[in-house]
C-alpha cells in the first residue's frame, strides 16, 4: 500500500513530494483485531473527552464483564444505564453504544468481511445513520482499521491545517478546495492524509526549537 502510494504522489504532486521528502519514511500502520462495532463504541467513548479519561471510562466498561476482553453487543444491551452511568459514559453516549449494539445485532453495522464487500461511500452512509456515528469516526475506522487505501477527511483539522502548512497558505482552505486538490492524489488519499497530519507536527516542533 505504502510503496505505490509514495510512488504515485511523488509524480502527481511536487508540493507533496517535498512534504514526503521533509517528513521521510511512511510509518503508517492499519490497526488490526478490533471489529466495527468495537470500534464505533470506542469511538464514542472517547468523544469530547481526554484520551486517558476516555480509556479509563472503557476499562471499566470491560471491566463488568470477566474474562472478556471486550463485551460484545448482547453485552451492552443488558447492561442497565446505571451501571454505564457508573462506568462514566453520560447518558447521550449511553444511548448511543446501545444504539451501536442494537444495529450490530440487526446487521446494519458491519463484520470486518461484511466491510470487505462494501465501497467506502457505502460504509459512510450506512454507519453514519447510526447515534453518535459522523462521518470523520467512519473514515477513521476506513483508513486505520480497514486499511483503505482512498480516505481523505477534509472536514479533519489536522488535514487542513496541514493543508495550509504544506502549500504555504495564510488561511486554512475549506473542505471543498482540499476535496479538489486532493483529487490528484487518488487512489492514494490515505497516504497522502497521513502526511499531511506530519505536517502539522513537523511545524509544531520547528516552532519549538
């Protein structure tokens, strides 16, 4: 995935060739072992909240159920909202992971080989029907645990920003003008996204020096 994609923005892009070249080796890495459904909880959880809070909020989740290493839809569904409300999810992310649980049982929430046979636009409408479910935590899960190859979150801030950094804007552009620029980079937007949130780290620690 990573060599031809290299290969093909350094044709289709100098901006994005010296970008490569200043940032050095992709380290992309597709996170295995965690379902959709898994995800979207996860996800869920750690909206609005600090990473730690969030992961500790799920460590107790998983912790009402014993040897599991995480519960599964059935799970969730009979848990009672006091117990979640114990654990720390609010009540709107109660209803949601229910939600989630409820539509993974039902179907509407993929298997990892189910997502196999569906397109990325496909896996955002359905997946993005769901409570607590937009689109940026979809692509997400498209890009880093499904490993798609073609995934450009233009509404992401890192991505803009990015955008911005690269390209030696004074504003940050809107979704639509990366949506159109970022159309020479298909079929490899995912790496091309990775960078492009380097980028943002990269002027981050040359500001700090």
């Amino acid at each position: 995935m990573i060599r031809p994609a290299l290969r093909h923005l350094h044709k289709a892009d100098p901006t994005m060739r010296t970008l490569i070249r200043r940032i050095g080796p992709c380290t992309f890495e597709r996170r295995r072992g965690q379902s959709p459904y898994e995800v979207l909880v996860r996800a869920v959880a750690h909206q609005q909240l600090h990473g730690r809070a969030a992961e500790a909020i799920l460590g107790r989740l998983i912790a009402l159920f014993p040897g599991k290493r995480f519960p599964d839809p059935g799970d969730v569904l009979r848990t009672s909202m006091k117990a979640l409300r114990k654990a720390g999810f609010s009540r709107a992310k109660i209803l949601a992971i229910k939600h989630i649980a409820k539509k993974t049982l039902a179907g509407a929430v993929p298997t990892r080989r189910a997502a196999a046979r569906m397109t990325d636009e496909d896996m955002i409408l359905q997946l993005t029907q769901l409570r607590g479910v937009g689109r940026w935590t979809v692509e997400m899960l498209l890009m880093f645990h499904l490993g798609r190859p073609d995934v450009l979150p233009v509404d992401d801030f890192g991505i803009r920003e990015g955008f911005r950094i690269t390209y030696g804007l004074r504003k940050r552009p809107t979704p639509k003008q990366v949506l159109i620029h970022g159309e020479r980079w298909r079929p490899h937007r995912t790496i091309a996204s990775w960078y492009l949130w380097r980028a943002v780290e990269h002027a981050k620690r040359t500001r700090a020096t």
